[in-house]
C-alpha cells in the first residue's frame, strides 16, 4: 500500500472516529417529549418507556430493565449481638420486574438540575442467584452456599439522585450522576435459600420456614444490602442512559 493510500485510510478512520463521538442517541419518535419543568409529563414518560422497551432499547442506552443483574453483591456482615448475625452475599443476582415499576412522583426536572427524586411502588419484586452465607440465625448456625431467591412485595422506593453536566464535542449537555442513593421498604418477604444448612434438608426447610415466619428481623439485616444492590443497578441503568442521551434532547423547548 502507497504511503499516500494508507495517509488517506488514517484520515477517513479519524473522521469515522470523530463522527461516531459527536453521535448522540434519541428517543424513539413514539415517545413524545415534555416540556421542561413539567415533573409529571417525566413521570408518565418514564413509566411509558418502561412500558415500551422493557427489555431495553440500545438507540438511546437503556438495558433490559426486566432483568437486571449484579456479580459479588455482599447483603449482609456481622454486626455484632443480634438474633441474626451473618455475612451474606450473593455471587451473582439478577433482580426482576423493575420494570413493572408505578413512578409515583418526581422532581427536580428543571434545565440544568442538580438533585432529582423519585417515588415509585412495584408490587413484587425477584432477586435470584447463587449465594454465600455464614453466621447465626436464631438457634441455627448458617454455612450454606447455593441458590437463593428472595421475593418482596408491594415495595416502595425512594430515589435520591445528585448531578453534575459535561459539555460534549456535539454542543450538548449530558449529565453525570455524581450520586445516587435508593432505599426500598418492602411490606413482605419470603426466600428460599438452598443448603442453607450444609448437608442438612430438613434443618434447611426449618429454617427458611423460621425466617420467613420472622421475616422483619431478617429484613433488618439485608435491607442495607439489598438497598445498595438496587442503587448500584438504578446507576448502572442511568448512566448508560445519560451516556447515550444528551440531557438536552430530554425536552421538546
């Protein structure tokens, strides 16, 4: 190949680059825009988007939100006397149905906003994986690993998001979330955790009956986890969204 030949093939890979950079995602034209301000156009948009694309839309960098997944999630560590006292994690979990998410409310939708909330309610959700635990729970001594599944209802969920703008090569803003914090309270348990007891069957039924039966207890201790769990994956969906979508594109004016 010339010199001349491959100086042109450099040239038009840096332009292709530099294009590719410059592209920012859009909105499916079905998905009409609210105008700036208006908090509870951004809620049903939201919903409707959920709605849509439950498995996600790459054109504007939202992943398939009816099933999310996290690796080495920890739950739960000793902290101190407790009726229950364990360490807990999951090795891989994948939440379901966020999707089926009500946005109750939102605020803060303004032009270049620095805090954003959101309350929402889905009515069940499920977290399933394979885990690690090693304690104390009641009377019974914990060393299981295997699958679990945890399942809560009628959940509420409260969202606090903290912001800061970059300016892109394009012209537009796109948002960072700088933090992000989600506390969920659920009005119900149940899990099944298998081998909770290693090698024992019947002492792992008894206790997941136990537990289930003092699910609020249990729910004290991986409610912390379980909460950072869902604001890690509420920041992995933003951030893949606002990535791809510039927060000026959000608005029709």
């Amino acid at each position: 190949m010339s010199k001349g030949l491959m100086r042109t093939c450099f040239i038009l890979n840096i332009v292709v680059l530099l294009s590719l950079e410059c592209q920012s995602g859009e909105l499916p034209s079905d998905i009409v825009k609210c105008t700036v301000g208006d908090n509870d156009c951004v809620r049903d948009k939201i919903m409707e988007v959920f709605q849509k694309y439950p498995k996600g839309n790459p054109k504007f960098g939202l992943p398939n939100i009816s099933a999310l997944t996290l690796n080495d999630v920890t739950i739960a560590q000793v902290k101190g006397n407790a009726p229950i006292t364990l360490n807990f994690k999951f090795l891989k979990m994948t939440v379901y149905n966020m999707e089926k998410s009500i946005i109750l409310n939102t605020t803060g939708w303004s032009r270049e906003p620095k805090i954003i909330e959101t309350y929402s309610f889905v009515d069940f959700v499920k977290i399933v994986g394979d885990y690690e635990s090693e304690g104390k729970a009641l009377l019974f001594t914990l060393n299981g690993k295997g699958k679990g599944v945890v399942e809560l209802s009628n959940c509420t969920t409260h969202t606090k998001w903290r912001l800061d703008f970059e300016q892109r090569s394009d012209g537009k803003k796109y948002i960072k979330v700088s933090k992000l914090k989600a506390v969920m309270t659920p009005q119900k348990m149940v899990i099944k955790l298998d081998n909770l007891v290693k090698g024992s069957k019947e002492l792992t039924d008894s206790l997941n009956s136990a537990l289930n039966e003092n699910w609020m207890d249990f729910w004290n201790e991986l409610s912390d986890g379980i909460g950072n769990s869902i604001t890690q994956i509420f920041t992995n969906v933003l951030s893949s969204v606002f990535n791809e979508l510039s927060y000026d594109d959000f608005f029709s004016t």
